[in-house]
C-alpha cells in the first residue's frame, strides 16, 4: 500500500470548508477518494500524532463536521491476503469467540461460523456446558469450549475456584488468536459476567484485539474501565447498547442532529477504543474521524445480522493488522486496522445480506445470510447483477425503439 501520497487532506479540507455537506453529499466519487486519501495516507497536518485532547480546529472540524463515506470495496480489496499456496493453517486467522450460555446458542454460532465463511483458518466458540452441546451440533467446523458457568451451577463457597480455573483454561488458548469477540449470546448472568471481566483483562494484557458485541456491551457499559485506553478493543452496538453507552458514559440521551459528534465524544471519552454504530447506515469512528457505509443491505432485519458482522469484523481486523504490519507503515501513519475492519466487516454482511435477500425476500433468515458471505463470489455476483441489468437494460430499451419504429402487428 501506498501511503506516500503528496496531496495534505486537511490542507484541502480547510480550503473548501465553507462547500462542506453539499458537495461531499453530492459527488461519491469525490467522497470515495478522499476517504482513500484519508484512511491510508500520514495525517500531515499533525504527522499523525494527535491525541483526542490534541486535536487542532481544523481537525476538531474533521472529528466533529462531516461524515465520509468509505470506499469500502477498496478496503476489502487491500486488506484481505491472497490464497497462497505457501502458507499454512492458521495464517489467514485464529478467531474465538467468548459466548454461548443455555439462552442463546444461535448468537455465538452465527459469529463463529462467519468468521471461518469470511476465510479465517480456525475458530473457537468459549461456552456454558449447556450450550456447548448445542453448538457443536450445529457445525462440526468449530472448536467449542464447555468452560463457562453460570450462578446457578456453582456454590457460593465455590465461586472463587472455579472463576480461577476458568480463566486458566482460557489464558491456556488466549495467545494463539488473532482476536476475540466477546458478547453473542454470553446472557446476563452475573457470575459469568465477572469471569467474562477477568478473560478480558487478560485478553488485555496479552494485547489480543477484542471486539465487543451484544451482552459483552451490557458488561462494559457497566464497567467501561474493561475497554478504557485500549485501541485494540473495536465495540459494535445496535441502537439499544448504544444508547446504554452514550446514557452510561455521556450521561446524555442520542442525539441523531449530532451523531457523528456524539460518536466522536464518546469514542473520545472512553479512550482509544473504535465503536460501530450499527443501523441504516454504519457510523464507525476511532475519535478522530467518523466514516460510515452506507451500502443498501437488505430490509430484513432477522436477529443475528450483528453477529454476523462481528465474527466478520474480528477477521477483517486481524487481517488489517497484518497488512499494515508487513507493508512498512510509517510510524506517523494514522490508519486504524480496527477502522479498516469494521468498514469491511460491514461492506461484506450488506452486500451478503441484498443477495439473500434477493433470493430468499421475507422469509431470508440469518442462516441463508452466512450463506453469501464468500466475498469474491458477493462482490463478483453482485458485479455480475449489475453488468445483467444494464445489459438487461439496454436490450429493454432496443426493444422498445424496434417497437416504436415498426409496431408489432404491422
Ligand atoms: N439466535 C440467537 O441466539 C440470537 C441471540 N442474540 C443475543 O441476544 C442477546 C440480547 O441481544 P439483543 O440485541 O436482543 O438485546 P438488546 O440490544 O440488549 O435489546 C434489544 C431489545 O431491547 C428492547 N427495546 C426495544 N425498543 C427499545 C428502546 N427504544 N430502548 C431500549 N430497548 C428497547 C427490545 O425488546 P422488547 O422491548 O421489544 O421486548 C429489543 O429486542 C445477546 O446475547 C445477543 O447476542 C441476538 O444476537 C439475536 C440472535
Ligand atoms: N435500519 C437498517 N437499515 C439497513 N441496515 C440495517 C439497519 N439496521 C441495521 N442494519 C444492518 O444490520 C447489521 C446488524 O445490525 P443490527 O442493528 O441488526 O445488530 P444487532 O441488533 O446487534 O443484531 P443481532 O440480532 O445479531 O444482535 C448492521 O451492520 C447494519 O448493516
Ligand atoms: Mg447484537
């Protein structure tokens, strides 16, 4: 990847600041480029190293003005690692998932298996004993843990032995993955919830991006310091966890005139860490910038999209660390692989999600989803789709002139 770009996006910026909204609005191409511009070249204005107390106007203006749409297609494109016949099993990704309690077994299911249908190697599913059964018999391509607990299978006079083991047997695998996802279907459980803490830590410590997602979210909300300052932690609430999070941490309600202020100050308050806004469009910032994809997915709003997209994202991620890694990056740079994987992650479920759609209408549910995840074949078929309609197109339209100039039935 290139980041010698000459051209200074902010330099650019301040010079048409008084064009702001409408012309970004109104031109994609233009958007889709100066997303590139900004995502993978140094930020010159600063060298990179602004901290979110350190921002200047102009870049306030960039943290809290507009939002960019991301050319997310690019993304994908520079971010995920050939099929190369030379690499061996667990390269392309080592991914677990920390979920999966008597409730709910689908979640977790949902995020595991999209992880291996995205192309990573190996996945792990850490679970209540009564769900771990369950999940197994959903697929027999995931590596699944019966090592959580919950309050009502451990005595109290147990409750600290058992927290121990636990984490031992997770602290056993912990340095082995690429990422964690913490949340789809963990529940609420408070015995589990404080274990699910000690993993995190540790997870921490041991400097393992985590993504946080459904119940994990009802764990940090309540106890922020588990993500505080940690940039490899990417969160991915819906519309309800977010307004847990900004209720929690801004003490404020949503307002949707500001969001991508909000999302800033949030991102900014808590520290380091990347948030996902989830809904019609995907509002994704690190606290220096807010960029969204906005894709059209599909209508269907079934339960388990989210956890789609978190196994997906944790992939993404993993896989945008190594690219940035082995490609040299200048130490200034100011691209964020946790930004770069959730752009992707939700390009892939929206494009997976309007082809099951298409072929499945109300009746798609998340299964036939996980289906279509096969990116080459999403971005492909849905190239194909396009070069069919308006080829499809065209032919409707000759056919019409041909009518036009000898009616049929003359
Ligand atoms: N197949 C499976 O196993 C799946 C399992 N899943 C797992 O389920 C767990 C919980 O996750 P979640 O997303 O359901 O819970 P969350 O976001 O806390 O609450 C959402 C609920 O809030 C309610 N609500 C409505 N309006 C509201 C408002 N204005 N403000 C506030 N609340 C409002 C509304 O409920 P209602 O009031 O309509 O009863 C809505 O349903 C989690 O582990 C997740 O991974 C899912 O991934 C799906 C697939
Ligand atoms: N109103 C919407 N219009 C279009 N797409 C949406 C809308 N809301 C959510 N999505 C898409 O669905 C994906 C999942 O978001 P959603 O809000 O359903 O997550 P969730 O509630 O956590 O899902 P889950 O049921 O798995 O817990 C998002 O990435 C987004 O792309
Ligand atoms: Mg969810």
């Amino acid at each position: 990847m290139s980041l010698s770009m000459g051209a200074c996006p902010h330099a650019w910026q301040q010079h048409h600041l008084h064009h702001r909204g409408r012309m970004w609005a109104a031109s994609p191409a233009f958007r889709r480029q100066l997303f590139l511009l900004r995502s993978l070249a140094p930020t010159c204005a600063d060298g990179g190293r602004a901290s979110s107390s350190s921002l200047r106007p102009h870049l306030m203006y960039a943290a809290a003005g507009p939002v960019y749409e991301a050319d997310a297609e690019a993304v994908v494109r520079r971010i995920t690692p050939p099929l190369d016949r030379a690499r061996h099993k667990g390269q392309a990704g080592k991914i677990a998932i920390i979920g999966g309690c008597r409730e709910y077994t689908g979640a977790p299911y949902f995020a595991a298996i999209s992880a291996l249908r995205v192309g990573a190697d190996l996945s792990h599913v850490f679970c209540t004993k009564d769900a771990a059964t369950v999940i197994k018999s959903y697929s027999p391509e995931l590596i699944v843990h019966p090592i959580l607990e919950e309050s009502y299978s451990v005595r109290d006079d147990e409750r600290e032995s058992v927290s121990s083991s636990i984490l031992a047997e997770v602290i056993k695998w912990m340095e082995r993955f690429d990422c964690i996802v913490v949340g789809p279907g963990l529940g609420r459980d408070s015995f589990l919830m404080d274990c699910v803490g000690n993993i995190m830590r540790h997870a921490r410590q041991a400097n393992i991006p985590t993504v946080v997602d459904g119940d994990g979210l009802f764990l940090i909300t309540n106890n922020i310091g588990l993500v505080e300052d940690n940039s490899l932690a990417i969160l991915t609430p819906n519309v309800y966890e977010y307004k847990r999070l900004v209720q929690k941490v801004l003490n404020c309600e949503v307002n949707e005139e500001n969001a991508s202020e909000q999302l800033t100050a949030l991102c900014q308050k808590i520290g380091g860490v990347t948030i996902m806004r989830k809904g019609k469009a995907d509002l994704i910032s690190d606290g220096k910038k807010v960029t969204q994809v906005s894709t059209f997915g599909s209508p269907r709003r079934c339960g388990g999209q989210g956890d789609i997209l978190s196994g997906s994202v944790a992939v993404f991620s993993s896989w945008a660390r190594h690219f940035l890694l082995s490609n040299e990056q200048p130490k200034e740079t100011s691209v964020n692989p946790m930004v770069l994987g959730c752009i992707a992650g939700s390009l892939l479920l929206r494009k997976a999600a309007a082809l099951a759609f298409e072929k499945n209408k109300r009746s798609t549910v998340t299964t036939d989803i996980i289906e279509f995840l096969g990116q080459r074949f999403v971005v492909s078929a849905l190239d194909f789709h396009l070069v069919w309609q308006s080829f499809y197109l065209k032919i409707s339209f000759l056919c019409c002139s041909l009518e036009d100039i000898c009616p049929a039935g003359r």
